[in-house]
C-alpha cells in the first residue's frame, strides 16, 4: 500500500519538506490520485518574480515512488520538462510576481504514464513507500537583478478544476546546496 504523497513545491532536491504545503495544498493532494490521474490532464504553476522569464524546460516535475525497507524493488521514477501551456493563467499574481502554467508534452505525458503503470504494478503486490511530486526551476532568462528566488506552486488536476496552491512563496535558492545554487545562478541569463 503507498503512504499519501507529500507533494513538494520547487525543489532540485525537495523544498523545505512539507512545512511550505498550503492549506488548501494539503486538501488537493489528499484529492489527488496519483496513479490514476491523467497526466494530460494535470497543470502546474509556478509563481517567480517577474524578472525570471520562464521558457519550455525552465521547469522539470519528477514524479516517483521509493519502496520502504531493505529487501524491496528499486524506485521507479522520472523526471520530465514541462511545457508552458500559456504565460497568464487564471491565477492572479502578487506584485512582482509572474505566474506560469505548465503542461506535458505528448512524449512526456506518456512517460508519466509508464511510471503510473509500474507504481501500480508495486501497489498490486502490496509494496510500501513513499511517492514524490516535486517541481524544479531549472532555468530561464534575466530582466533585472534577482536577490532571492521565491516562488509558489499551484496544481489543477482536471480541466473542469481550479487550481489549488500547494506551496507559499519560499526562496528556492535558500532550499539549494552552495554548489546547486551557484550553477541555477550560472544559467539564468540576461534574456
């Protein structure tokens, strides 16, 4: 049987666990089934200053499920770009905020797909253990100055939903390794 998700907010590794979880995050992803879900039918947004221009794989989501204990199969997983579905959305940004809406590509969905398959798999043979949703800011272009990097995340699990924030806005920067830092800081580029 698989514990509930943590779904996690921007993290290369994972953002400062759960403690970033909205309340409302916490009630989406109680909602959200994972292995059922299309992910032709999911959407994330990522909310980042508005001097961070984000592009097609600016954003990676990794979707996996490690098993519990010693003697258990290995963990299944992948990590996938995401592709802007629009640059607005329906979601109204702070002040200094940008909000992008995130999608898969054809190739993608179905690679998210495989890996439902597997976890399901794992779930029939009554395998334990922890699946993780987590979003990375893995790129993007410059207009000024960028000091911190706080960003929120929103998922929308069908088109007919809304979307419900999963995490506040939290500096990702500080959730990074120096060396991790420091390579995100290298690729951001003036646009």
């Amino acid at each position: 049987m698989f514990k509930p998700l943590c779904l996690y907010g921007l993290a290369s590794l994972i953002l400062a666990g759960c403690s970033a979880i909205s309340p409302s995050g916490l009630v989406a992803a109680a909602r959200l089934d994972p292995l059922e879900t299309n992910p032709n039918d999911i959407s994330i947004a990522v909310g980042v200053p508005e001097v961070l221009h984000l592009a097609n794989g600016d954003a990676q989501l990794f979707f996996g499920f490690a098993p519990d204990g010693t003697n258990t199969p290995s963990p299944v997983g992948t990590t996938v770009p995401l592709t802007v579905s629009t640059e607005t959305g329906p979601l109204t940004p702070i002040a200094g905020q940008a909000i992008y809406v995130f999608g898969f590509a054809t190739s993608e969905a179905a690679q998210l797909s495989a890996v439902q398959d597997r976890m399901k798999a794992l779930k029939e043979q009554g395998v334990m253990g922890t699946g993780t949703l987590s979003v990375a800011i893995t790129g993007g272009c410059l207009t000024g100055t960028l000091d911190d990097l706080p960003v929120a995340t929103w998922i929308q699990t069908s088109p007919d939903s809304g979307f419900a924030q999963l995490t506040r806005p939290t500096d990702f920067l500080d959730t990074l390794p120096l060396q991790e830092r420091l390579q995100l800081i290298e690729r951001l580029q003036p646009c």
